[in-house]
C-alpha cells in the first residue's frame, strides 16, 4: 500500500466525506480507492495517432492467421 500527503480543495474534502457516508466507508482513503476504480471503468484512454496509423497499415498489408476458437489457437501457438 502507497501512502501519500496530499493537498485536497475543501470542495473535494466534501465530496469525499460523501462517498464515505453514502457507501458505509471507513476512511477518506477508501473513498479515493472507490472514486479511482470507477474513474478507471468509465475511463477510455485514447490511442495516440501513430499507433493507430500503424494499426491500419497492418491491417491493410499484414498477413494474419485466422482461427476458429480458442483451441484452433492454442494447437497453433504449442506446436510451433
């Protein structure tokens, strides 16, 4: 576990005696951990430019295996 010192706003100071109460919480460090796990589900990071150039360029001209299940898969990838 990472333990910081941080400066809060009194506005968030309040959000997070929020969450603390609405969800039974012991400590405003749980309310962080909750408010960061739902950032992260709801979060859609995006795909830098030149990746997704790449991508498509591979797409285009790549050559790719194409597999019917998981066990097509996984007989390919132990026998090579």
């Amino acid at each position: 576990m990472v333990k910081a010192i941080v400066d809060i706003s009194e506005n968030a100071n309040r959000v997070l005696n929020i969450v603390k109460a609405r969800h039974s919480l012991k400590t405003k460090s749980e309310a962080i951990n909750m408010m960061s796990e739902i950032y992260e589900e709801t979060f859609e990071p995006e795909l830098r430019p030149e990746f997704v150039k790449e991508m498509l360029e591979l797409q285009k001209n790549g050559k790719f295996i194409h597999f019917k299940s998981m066990e097509e898969f996984d007989k390919y990838i132990h026998d090579a």
